[in-house]
C-alpha cells in the first residue's frame, strides 16, 4: 500500500528523476521526468544549446516539488483514493471519482465516496447502504460506513461496520490510522471490541439500522425483514449470533 508522505519526499528528494512517479506505478510519466534528465544531460555533453539544456533539468525538478507541495497536503482519503485503487479504503478497480458523471455512469458507492469528501455524511450513508444491496460483502463500503457512524458519534452502527469490514477482509491497519474513526477509538468500548479481533460481542449492542433500511410495523413486514435476515445469513454475511440478535430485536413487543 502506497504511502502518501513517502511519494511526497521521494517527489521533493528525487523529483527530478520521477523516482516518485515510479513509486506511484505511473510509469509513463515517470519516464518522461527520467527522460527528460538523461536529455539535459545528453546537451551538456555535446555542448548543444546550451541555453536550452539546463531547462531539461529545471522543468522536471520543477515539478517534482510542485507534486511534492501537493502531496503533503493532499488529504489521506484522497491519496488512498486515486492511488491505492487495490486497498479495501476505495474499493477494488474504483471508478475516479472526478470523472464526468454524464460520461461516466457512477455507481451508489461512488455516490457515497464524492458525499463523503464532501462531509455529506447522512446522504453518503444512504448511498453507501444502496451499494449494498448490490454488494454486500464490500468491505470497503462497511468501512466508509464505520467512519461516517464514528464522525457521527454513533457507535453501535460504526462498531457492526467495521465488524463486518474486517469479516470480509479489511486490511485492519486501515483502522488505526484513518482519521474518520478518530471517535470510536476513543470509546471506552474499543478496546474490548480490538481484543477480539474487532468483531463484535453479544454484550456489544446492535445498531439499530442495519440490516435493515426500513422499520417493520406488521406481522408481515416482521415475516420479510426475517426472510431477509435469514437470507444474509446463509449466504454467510451474518453469524448465527447476529441473526438471532437481529430477530429478537424484530420481534420485541413496540411500544
């Protein structure tokens, strides 16, 4: 997994090379800055115009800092986002975000990722939880959700996602270092839940809005919402525990 302060004094260190375009997996323009200094020196070498050789080492040495100033500032999500297209924080072969939408369809987990950066976090979790519908064992998806929850301060909800984040295969680094679930590692709650493996306890509380979208007033709507429930669980995205939290919380008596 790249890292951001890494390409950054790589840029600002060995700019001039494209040392952290190669770092980036960007190797066409990586070339170019590297080719661009074995030109410069080619000129100095035959003494070809000399006015215009040293420009051959300014210009990517120029721009080596300018991606280096960019880097640095550049907001960790946003570095993850366009360069760790493989890590679970942005999904597997994401679309970029900054793509026209009007020629490039986007999905509700891409919805939910501009609504994020954005600090739109109630309409990007409404989104979020329409992308998994489609998808849901995303583990990227329940980590986004984690973080809005936890930027929320609700912590059952960010507790079940990043459960299930990590049941389907969160990299759990991620955890400790993203800025958004700042709050839930501050929760006197978080160490239990770290203890065991960041997956939830029946002493742990289920939140109320998963796994379902809607509340259930009728024997009817009770009988769905179990379907649905039993659903998940065969397909293994919920654990026998889970299912019967969630059924019992369905059937209890409403006030």
């Amino acid at each position: 997994m790249k890292k951001k302060h890494v390409a950054a004094i790589l840029a600002l260190l060995l700019g001039i090379f494209g040392v952290h375009r190669f770092y980036l997996g960007q190797r066409k323009k990586a070339i170019l800055y590297f080719g661009s200094f074995i030109m410069g020196l080619l000129l100095l070498a035959l003494d070809i115009d000399a006015d215009i050789g040293p420009l051959f080492f300014v210009i990517p040495a120029i721009l080596g800092l300018i991606d280096s100033v960019l880097f640095f500032v550049m907001p960790k999500e946003e570095f993850d986002y366009k360069y760790n297209d493989n890590s679970f924080a942005w999904g597997n072969n994401a679309i970029n975000a900054y793509e026209d939408p009007i020629l490039t369809p986007i999905s509700s987990k891409q919805k939910g990722i501009q609504k994020y950066q954005l600090h739109d976090y109630r309409a990007a979790i409404q989104d979020f939880h329409q992308s998994l519908d489609q998808a849901y064992n995303d583990p990227s998806v329940h980590f986004h959700l984690a973080s809005c929850y936890s930027i929320l301060e609700e912590k059952d909800n960010a507790f079940f996602h990043l459960d299930k984040a990590v049941d389907f295969g969160l990299d759990i680094h991620q955890i400790s270092t993203n800025q958004s679930l700042t709050y839930i590692r501050n929760h006197p709650d978080f160490d239990r839940f770290a203890e065991n493996g960041y997956q939830m306890t029946s002493e742990t509380l289920v939140p109320s809005t998963f796994p379902l979208t809607t509340t259930a007033n009728t024997n009817s709507d009770i009988l769905e919402k179990i379907t649905e429930l039993g659903e998940l669980k065969n397909k293994g995205f919920l654990t026998e525990e889970e299912f019967n939290m969630q059924k019992q919380r369905l059937l209890l008596p409403r006030e």
